[in-house]
C-alpha cells in the first residue's frame, strides 16, 4: 500500500483582462475499488464560488464561473489518497456470453462504440483481430492487444496535441499516454471489447523514499470488462497497482479533461501545469 499527497497546479494565462470564465474541473479522485480519498480539496483563484457534483461516468466535477476582469485563472487540487494493488480474479467470460452483455447492457454499450478520437486505423484493427482469434478467453485477448499497441508505440511528447486521434498518433507512432491509450481503447472495442478511458496520476518512482516529492503529471490508461473491469498502463505495459490514483473515468479523454471551459475576453491563452507526488508515511 502507498500514502500519496498529489498536488496538481493549473490554469490559462491570457493576453489582457478576461471579462468573465465559465469552466469546469475535474482533478480531484474518487475513493474506489483499490483506493481511498483520505483528504481533497480544490482552491480557485480568483476566488469563486462552486458548484460540486459527481458526473453521469463517476467523476468528481468542480464546476464555477468567474465574473470579475481577471488575466489569470488558477486551480491548485490537493488530495492524499491510499492506493492498494487491484486484485484481479480468475472469474473469465466466454467470448459469446461478453457479446450478450455488451449488446444488453447500457453501461457497456457505451463502451463498446467507438469515438473520434479512438476510432482506430485499418492495420490496428487487424492486430487487435488477430490476438482475439488465438485466444479463447477475451480476457487474455485484451491484455496481449494493450501490450502489442504499448510495444509498437513510442512515448514522445510534443509529436501530437491534447486534440489528436488514434489514427493521427499512429501515423507517427509516437505519442504521449493519452494517443496510446486512446489506441488500446480503439483496438479492444474493434474486437466487441467494453473499454473505457481512465485518467489519473502515476507515482514515477517505485522505490521513492518517504517525504520524498517528485515531479509528475496527469496519467492516463485503460480498464477493459470481461466479467470484472481489469486495468492495464499501455504506455508503461504494467498492472494498475499502488502508485496509480484514478481521477475520472470515460469514453475518451474527451470525458474527463483536468480543466476545460470558455471566456470572454481578448484572444489567445496559455495553459500552465505542475504535479509534485509525494510519498507519505
């Protein structure tokens, strides 16, 4: 088990007053299977008053509005959570009856339809057919399509933008944890896989002393069904264990963005982020 105090910094700087900002955040984590939210909170600058609410995927939302001139908006989202490694069972389902609940069941239907931003390209579509047809169970299916994606993709920051696609991000085949895992997400829903988005932290240091403080930033992986949610990090080709923080889950990252919302005011902004993970006792 790990103690983690995440604070994560944000906002947009603009290029003269903004009259008045309408947004919504969403980084504060939830307490769920493998975690617990000991303590959270989120401070908005200019202060404002806000209105919190659990949205139709689970996720916590701070949702507030601005109406004073301002040049600068900020949020500093502190949280410490207990994280504990998931548990996975030996529970599979069988290729058929994960066909029946998936045309069934509203929740999985929905994570079964692909989006822009994961509709994948021919050839991924092809290696995600060619895994599930050697495997009898689509829970060892799954697993190898996120490790093959994980492989064939390079971690680079900067090739692609928060607004890329899967097809975009494999061209390159280069991209950052949100291109990979929207790749994964397109590749398991090609095969009738219910996948979805999840977005959160990842503690960057496995053996980390205590107290220590280590620059980090936003995550995200994927959780696929197959008689249970099973997490997976493509982008690490690792288990979601005790230095993952699940923040918000959804169909793509279009679901669960830190911060998003619209101003009035002159044009052109510019977004800062800082994450500090820290360790405790």
């Amino acid at each position: 088990m790990n103690r983690l105090r995440i604070k994560h910094s944000t906002g947009f700087r603009y290029g003269g007053d903004v009259t008045a900002s309408y947004n919504e955040a969403r980084m504060l984590p939830v307490s769920a299977d493998g975690q617990l939210v000991l303590y959270s909170h989120v401070e908005i600058l200019p202060i404002s008053s806000q209105h919190n609410y659990v949205d139709y995927w689970g996720s916590r939302v701070s949702s507030f509005e601005i109406l004073t001139p301002h040049k600068e908006l900020s949020l500093t989202a502190t949280s410490l959570v207990e994280v504990r490694p998931r548990i996975h069972t030996a529970d599979k389902l069988s290729w058929d009856v994960l066909s029946a609940l998936a045309e069934t069941s509203t929740s999985y239907i929905e994570q079964t339809k692909q989006t822009r931003r994961t509709d994948p390209p021919a050839d991924v579509v092809a290696i995600a057919a060619e895994i599930a047809g050697r495997h009898a169970s689509p829970c060892d299916a799954a697993l190898e399509i996120c490790t093959a994606i994980g492989d064939a993709m390079q971690y680079m920051a900067g090739v692609t933008a928060v607004t890329s696609t899967a097809k975009e991000a494999w061209a390159e085949r280069k991209g950052v944890c949100q291109d990979i895992t929207h790749l994964a997400l397109g590749a398991l829903r090609s095969v009738g896989i219910p996948a979805r988005y999840v977005s959160g932290y990842l503690h960057p240091k496995p053996n980390a002393a205590i107290g220590e403080t280590i620059a980090g930033e936003s995550h995200a992986w994927v959780e696929w069904f197959c008689g249970e949610w099973r997490g997976f990090d493509p982008t690490n080709l690792i288990d979601i264990g005790d230095r993952h923080v699940t923040v918000g889950r959804g169909r793509d990252y279009n679901d669960v963005p830190p911060l998003r919302g619209v101003y009035a005011g002159p044009y052109g902004s510019q977004l800062f982020v800082k994450v500090e993970i820290t360790k405790e006792a």
